[in-house]
C-alpha cells in the first residue's frame, strides 16, 4: 500500500503526494485494459502501445510485466478458467436433482466465457497460431474433460449411470461439443444455437450421453 505525506508542514508546503503504483498494480492495469480493449477491439488489431497507455505507463514499463501482448492474453486465460473453476467449486450438487447439477455445472462455463466474451474468443482464436495459447488452452480443456469424467463415474458409482463407454471418452466428446457450440454461440456464426437455448440443448445430450444405456450388439 502506497505511503501518505504525514504532518501538515508536508501536506501545506508540497500538496498530497499521488499513491504509489506497485507492480501488482500496474500488472492488473494491464489486463484490465486488454479486457476492456477486446470487449470491442479485435486481439490483432490491438498493440502494446494500445496496453502501455491504458494502463497508464510506458512502452518499456509494459515489457517489464509482459515479455509481448500474448502473455498477457494467457494470463487473461488463466484467470478466466480459475474463475470458472472456482465457481464450479461453490455448487453443491443434489443426488435428487441430477439434471439440475449438470446444469448448474455447464451453466457454469457458458456464463463465464460469456461475461468474458471478448477474452475467450481471443484465446479460441489465438491457438491456431500460438504455441502456448494453444497448451494453455489445451490444459485448461484437460481439467474440463478430467472434472467430467469424475462426475460421470461417480455416478456410475453410485448406480445412478449405466456402465458403458470409458467415462473420459463420453467426457472428452461432450466437452468437444460444449465448445463448438459455446463459441457459435458467442460469435454468431452459424450454424449456432441462441443464448436462451445453447444450454438447455446441451444438457438434454449430456443427460442423455451419461445416463441412456448404450445399445447391445
């Protein structure tokens, strides 16, 4: 916390100082504005000199922080796959309302991509070009599909789910899925599904995926 001009010979004599910025706060400024920037802007159309005077510092003080504008689109990353998973850690789950956990959970991911809209597509879009955006994304996938598989072998566990394909594989397809039409979704393209109707549709086919019986040969 900056330090204030104590007495009142400093205070008459120079006028209150301004708070000192500290690193933290400089390195949060950054991101803010970059947030703030893709909520409208295109990332490639975005410089770091667009981040440096958001944030109110220079070009070289920017450098201090980040080494280019991609680390500062993964650390955006990073912190919106920590907000989800911290709210996916607040849901307290009922046995008797099944569907309205699994809802509740992918409820979850879709609100927080879209109030974080701009972030999310950025990073969906910088993989295809970014090494390191891409393992970033890929983890962040890896922790969706291992937190699905968990869910659906407990509740095979607890005989609530048929037994059938490996859990993981039902994980990683339906998750595959959630992100194709999350990011129609978002950006519009088509075909897509509409806001109000994305997840309804989606937890029909996880509710179905998890727990229909798979058919015998």
């Amino acid at each position: 916390m900056a330090k204030r001009s104590s007495g009142p010979t400093a205070a008459a004599g120079r006028g209150r100082r301004a708070p000192r910025v500290s690193g933290d706060d400089r390195e949060a400024a950054i991101l803010a504005t970059a947030e703030k920037l893709l909520e409208s802007v295109p990332f490639a159309d975005i410089s770091i000199d667009d981040l440096a005077s958001g944030a109110g510092i220079s070009r070289p003080t920017f450098y201090f922080y980040f080494g280019s504008k991609d680390d500062v689109l993964l650390s955006l990353l990073d912190r919106l796959v920590q907000r989800s998973e911290e709210a996916i850690a607040g849901l307290t789950p009922s046995e008797e309302q099944v569907r309205q956990g699994w809802r509740d959970a992918l409820g979850v991911y879709l609100d927080t991509f879209a109030a974080q809209r701009g972030v999310a597509l950025a990073c969906a879009d910088a993989r295809f070009r970014n090494d390191r955006v891409r393992e970033g994304w890929d983890r962040a996938a890896t922790l969706w599909v291992d937190n699905t598989t968990a869910g659906i072998e407990a509740e095979r566990a607890r005989g609530a789910a048929p037994t059938g394909r490996p859990a993981r594989d039902i994980a990683i397809a339906l998750n595959a899925m959630n992100e194709r039409a999350i990011y129609g979704t978002l950006t519009g393209s088509q075909p897509s599904l509409p806001r109000e109707a994305v997840l309804d549709v989606l937890v029909d086919i996880w509710m179905s995926a998890i727990y229909t019986s798979p058919p015998t040969l």
